[in-house]
C-alpha cells in the first residue's frame, strides 16, 4: 500500500509509520519540519526490510492550508499512486493554558478542526479521483463529549469526527474509505508530564489497532479499546452528574 | 526502591534533557545508576529519541539518536547482515545507556567494552552546550562519557562501527565442567577460538564441588551451516506476578542450579541457535526479576586480576559462599583489555556476577564482598550496584581522580548527578 502520513515524526505517528515500513508498505512523510521529515525518514528505511524503496518527504503545515495541495500532489508522484493517507499530527494543550492564551488557542482549533479538515479535503479529492482508497484520520477521546478538562480540544475533535462521519456516508459508495480512530490517554510526548489516567495505552500497541481497522476499513476505533466501554458510560451519564465530576 | 521522581519525555530528548539532573535509558541498570538524587523530582528520558540517523553498508557505520533501544537496532541490522560490536545481556537498553555503562559482552576478550567501537558522540554538556565529540574532539570529555554513568553530559546521538556477521545465526557449544581450577582453564581455552565465551557456576556448591559450572561458547554460523530461515523475535513469557519472598530460598535455588547443570553434556556439544537465545537468554521471559518478590534484588560484579593473584577467584567466591544470599546466578566472564573509558569497568581478569535477594543486612554482605575484591586488586561494575560506601569505592577505584578532573572542567558546580553519584562520589544530594 502507497502511504503518504501527516505527522509520523512524532508519537503515535511515528510508531504507525515503523509498523506500516515494516509489513513493506511505502510511505511519504509530510510535515512541518523538513530536518525532522529527513531524520524519520532516513530512520523508516533503516528499520524497514532492505528492500523498501527511499521515503520521500514534503513540507505540510495544517495552520497553512495553502500547502496542503502542493504537498499531497508531492507524495502522489513519488509514490506513483496514492492509496491512502493518514492524519496523526494535530496541536494540544490543557484547558487551563488555551483558557489564557486565545492565540495558541485558535491555533490548536484551527490545526486539529479547520485545518485537518481543508486537509482531508484535498486529500479526498485525490483519492476519489484515482478510483477511492483510504482515508484515516485520528480524532480522539475528547470529542465524544463536552468534559471540563478539554473544552476547547474536544470541541475541536468533535467537530472533525463529524466531518469523517459525514465523508464516510457521502462518498463510501465511491470507493472512499474513511477511518476516524479515538485514542484514549496514550504515553507520549504529547501527554508527557499529565497525570496518567487508568487505561492509558502505549503508542506501539494504538499503533497496530489504528493499522489494523485501515486494513478492515472500520469506520470509528477506540484505542486501547477499553475506552470504547469508557465513553459508551461517560456520554450517558446526565449533565448534573457532568457539572459536578472532574473528568 | 522506589522513585518519587518522574520522568520527562520527548522525541527531542535535548529539550528535556536542558536542565535535567540525568538522563536515563531504559532503566536497566541493577542499582540506583538511573535515578535522580532524593531530593530531585524529574530526570529525563532518552526512551522517545530512538531513530537511526544513518546506517552505512558500506563503511559498516551507524549513527543514532541515544535513546534508540538495542533490539530495535539487533532487528535493523541482521537482514542487512551487521550486528552490534558489543551488546550486554539484554536487549532492553539504549545505546546511550550502553556507552554510560561502557557495556560488555561474550565478546570481550576480543572486541573490548563498547567504547572501543564509538566513533564520535554528541553531547548536551551541564552548560547547556551541544558538542561533538571523539578521540580528536574534546578527547577528555570523550573518554569520560565512556562508562561515565551519564554523569559527564546529556549522550544525544552515538555513532558506532558495527560488525559484519556471515549468518543471523550463532554456532555455539557448551558443556559441563567439575571444579573452579578446570573451569577457568576452559573458559581461558575457548577464549583463544571462539570470540564469544561465557561460564555458569553453581556458587551454593562447595568443598571439591565449587567452582562446578557449564561454560557456554560461540560464534557467527557460516551461511553454509546456517539454517535456511531468517531468525524471527521470538516470543516471551511473562512472570505475572511477584512471588512470594520465600520462594527463593536455598533449597530451591540449590534445585535450580543442580538441574541446570545436569541439563547440559560433559563433553562440549555444538548446536544452531537464535541470537536472542545466545545473547539475551533472560529476555525471554518478561519481568523475569519477579521471581525474587517484592523485595527485588540487586547484583554484585568485579573483575578480579586472576593472572597476577592467580587463586583471586577462588577466595572472592569462598567470602561469597560464607555470607550466604542464594545467587541464582553466578557468572564468570574472562576480560580482556582494559578499554579507554576512565571509569570503563573491564580489565584483564575474570568478571565475577552474583545476584543477591534483598534483604536486612545485605548492605554488610556487599561491603565484605567489595572488601574481598579490594584485597585481590579487583574493581567493581557501577551499572551493579547500589549499596557500596562512598569510603569503599574511594579505595577500589584510583582512577575516580581523573575522572572527577574531567567533570570539574566540564561541569564545576557537578548539576549532573544521580543517587549513585551522591553516593559513591560525594555530589551534593
């Protein structure tokens, strides 16, 4: 499979791109740093069968959408053809910090809803042009309801997890297959110095669960998948119960 | 032990490293190596900085970031037909972790520590400086980091030769030996055609027993002796949870160790087998450390000067005998030549390991056994420990000078410390 990957030179990202180099799938990197893109990329190779061809990398930035066109037309020539893309890059911060800051928080709402969506926009457009393919994108826990700890992130996700949803009826009949995978906590650079929660899950293993519904096609993942259960309590507890719990 | 302190982590190790009193590995070390002095309440993780920079066929060369796990590298690198130069007994450390330590393996009577193969180094000095260094740059700075217990600076990247090896499979023999005199004689003999040797011995027999052991040696099969499949991970079991504190006790480790030894022939059988079997025996069962309890364990390790005190082995393991422990494990490893690292452990010699069950007490036992080691002329392995005296490792080790002359130059107010260091070394807690 042809893989071009939003945001695999960190965290969960990184660990989805080792697994997809490892089975001999073809990978092109986008993101924002073309140094970082460069060291992940000479790391998927060197990890990777010998056989695997060289990992192309482009410059892509969701806060500027003026690139995204440029950057998937990038990774579809040198990977001849795309078969699907994947969105694990997105920006996050505590409540309390985007509570303070309006500027980083626009920012994150715009990466993590405007912009993954203008993204997954142009990326759509390509995929149903070479005849469908796969489009997945990670959303999260905290866009399964309005919780006091993620206001603004979690609206930011909900949003974009009704987009997938939307595109997943839309255009499934045209050959688009679209994944919206829900990480619960997962240890990585992004959560690094929060309290860890139970259930917290390690990159590695949502990794290989995000892999394997991109395989099945499912159209929504909890991973771990305990928190499937988790949220399936949290959405029905009642808003006085919501007002007065801290998560 | 516990640790109060938490770590901080990111895939730019130098961001959290800025600052930080240490940075650690995978936290392998047996004793308090990796971990923050008392009062510290953050060390940084090299874990999430694990990419391989450049990996060069040709020259046999590779450069990566420090935090990059040695399995991981084991498994790039054998399709490719390179392996590590020097690896330790498990796989679950960092090369950053393995220079700190200046690590040894089977192969040390011919490859050395795995200092010898560092070619250059990138550092994050206490003064928040990034530099490269090797034998030409910054030569002291170099060769303190090698075994420096990453007390000298932040390790960011190393950059390493690498073997090549005809096959992904190891030829190996081993066999069963009576009596401590002939037992080192055979691990002296198969050090000269074999290039990598180790040896088991029961350390709970005694009288005319002692020293009764399996010496296990190997090398690299050719491709023709080589099976036709590639090695695949194997799989792990796990010790699900801590046993019991008793399980552990004379009579079962006496059991273990008398079964273990009569599973292997008198004379020397040669079979194929996985490298992770060869090399990293005790990774194949996750948390196998539970089996000592809760209360854990520790080890203890020297290299006693057997050439020029011949006998050095033999009254190191009667103290060790006299003071008791049940040691699953003893291990006897000939050194070979002392490597460039200023506080590297190996030198000529044989390498002595026990495990040691923690109990009340055990700290007295550790200081017999360092006292012990001190009157052979022996040194001890810093990665081991975790009980000595700071007046005991002062005497066993004459070079910590030089080493300490090297931190004054490169860290005055010594912000680069662990529990150890506070320890052994006299750093302010």
């Amino acid at each position: 499979m042809n893989v071009a990957i939003l945001g695999a030179t960190r965290g969960i990202g990184r660990a989805l791109a080792r697994q997809l180099a490892a089975r001999g799938d073809r990978l092109f990197l986008l993101g924002r740093d073309l140094e970082e893109l460069g060291k992940s990329a000479r790391d998927l190779e060197a990890r990777a069968a010998p056989a695997v061809a060289s990992v192309g990398t482009a410059r892509c930035d969701l806060l500027a959408p003026e690139g995204f066109a440029a950057a998937l037309d990038a990774a579809a020539v040198a990977l001849g053809k795309l078969d699907a893309v994947v969105v694990t890059a997105g920006l996050f911060a505590t409540q309390d910090r985007l509570e303070g800051d309006p500027a980083l928080c626009r920012q994150v709402l715009e990466a993590d809803f405007s912009g993954t969506v203008l993204f997954c926009e142009e990326a759509r457009r390509r995929l149903l042009a070479g005849g469908g393919g796969r489009l997945m994108v990670f959303g999260s826990v905290a866009g399964d309801r309005g919780r006091k700890p993620v206001v603004l992130y979690g609206a930011a996700k909900a949003g974009l997890a009704r987009y997938l949803e939307g595109l997943d009826h839309r255009f499934r009949s045209q050959g688009l297959i679209v994944v919206c995978v829900k990480p619960g906590f997962v240890r990585t650079s992004m959560t690094d110095g929060l309290p860890v929660p139970p259930f917290a899950g390690e990159p590695e293993r949502v990794a290989a669960e995000a892999i394997r519904a991109l395989d099945r096609g499912r159209p929504v993942v909890y991973s771990p998948g305990i928190w499937r259960w988790v949220m399936a309590v949290i959405r029905r507890l009642p808003r006085a119960v919501m007002r007065r719990v801290g998560f | 032990m516990s640790v109060a302190a938490r770590e901080r982590r990111s895939e730019d190790l130098a961001a959290v490293a800025r600052g930080a009193v240490l940075t650690r590995g995978l936290g392998r070390a047996y004793g308090d190596s990796a971990l923050p002095p008392a009062g510290v309440a953050t060390i940084a993780s090299a874990v999430l900085a694990d990419r391989i920079l450049e990996l060069d066929a040709g020259s046999g060369r590779l450069r990566a970031e420090a935090g990059l796990a040695l399995g991981d590298l084991v498994w790039a690198l054998l399709p490719r037909g390179f392996f590590p130069p020097v690896v330790p007994g498990t796989q679950f450390v960092t090369l950053g972790g393995m220079v700190a330590a200046d690590v040894h393996g089977k192969n040390h009577h011919v490859e050395g520590t795995i200092g010898r193969h560092v070619v250059a180094l990138r550092i994050l000095t206490a003064a928040g400086e990034t530099l490269d260094c090797s034998r030409e740059r910054h030569p002291d700075l170099f060769r303190a980091t090698l075994g420096g217990m990453g007390l000298t600076g932040h390790i960011l990247e190393v950059e390493l030769g690498l073997a090549r090896v005809p096959s992904p499979w190891i030829l190996q023999e081993t066999f069963r030996v009576v009596g401590l005199d002939p037992f080192l004689a055979a691990l002296r003999e198969s050090a000269g055609d074999w290039p990598f040797t180790v040896g088991w011995i029961d350390c709970l027999a005694t009288g005319r027993a002692l020293g009764r052991g399996v010496v296990l040696r190997g090398r690299w099969a050719r491709a023709e002796e080589a099976p036709d499949g590639f090695p695949r991970p194997l799989r792990r079991w796990t010790v699900p949870f801590h046993l019991p504190g008793f399980a552990l006790n004379g009579l079962s480790v006496r059991l273990f160790n008398a079964v273990y030894y009569r599973r292997h022939p008198r004379r020397p059988r040669a079979g194929v087998v996985h490298p992770e079997t060869f090399f990293f025996p005790l990774d194949a069962v996750r948390s196998w450390n539970r089996i000592y309890g809760r209360r854990g364990f520790t080890q203890f390790q020297c290299v006693l000067p057997e050439a020029e005190r011949p006998g050095a082995v033999r009254r190191f393991l009667e103290v060790a005998a006299a003071r008791g422990g049940s040691s699953f494990l003893c291990v006897l490893k000939d050194c070979g030549e002392e490597g460039e690292g200023l506080l590297s452990f190996p030198r000529p010699g044989v390498s002595v390991a026990l495990d040691l069950p923690m109990r009340p007490g055990l700290a007295a036992s550790v200081d017999a056994l360092a006292a012990a080691t001190l009157a052979e002329g022996g040194r001890i392995y810093l990665a081991k420990d975790s009980l000595l005296t700071a007046e005991r490792f002062g005497a066993l080790e004459p070079r910590l000078a030089a080493f300490d002359e090297v931190r004054r130059r490169w860290d005055p107010e010594r912000r680069l410390r662990s529990a150890q260091s506070v320890r052994l070394m006299g750093d302010p807690p």
